[in-house]
C-alpha cells in the first residue's frame, strides 16, 4: 500500500472544494426562482395543488409544470 502525501492529499481536497463550491453557489442562485418541485424535464414533482400545474402530455404521464421561472414560486403553492 502507498504511503499518502498529506501535502498532495490537501491539494486535491481544495480542488474538490473549489468546484463544488461553485456547483453549490449556482444551485443556491436558480434555487430563489425555480421551483423545487420541477424537475429537469419541466415536469411537476409535487404532490400538492399548484397553479402552475398541468396536465401530463401523455397518459400516465407527469403533470408539466407551466412556472416560467420569473416569479416566486412560493405564492403558487395552494394553503389551506
């Protein structure tokens, strides 16, 4: 077995760091104005009311979330 470099270990964790702080600092961005209910495909996920919500494009299908990702979502959500 090979002995680990500490110095070499660490350069490649910052390295991780690096990109993965990017990837989590754009995730938070689209996260204030994209649904977290929509999934790639723009199909909805939730299992609540949503006027953004309609029908599935085929049978058996998941509904499609009509959002245009210009709004806050949040007052989409039915209450009550």
């Amino acid at each position: 077995m090979q002995n680990i470099d500490p110095a070499e270990y660490q350069k490649r964790l910052d390295r991780l760091t690096e990109i993965l702080s990017g990837i989590a600092a754009h995730a938070d961005e689209i996260s204030m104005r994209r649904c977290p209910y929509k999934n790639r495909l723009d199909q909805c996920t939730a299992q609540f009311g949503c006027r953004n919500k309609r029908k599935a494009q085929a049978p058996g299908g998941m509904p499609v979330c009509a959002g245009d990702d210009k709004l806050d979502y949040r007052k989409a959500w039915e209450t009550g």
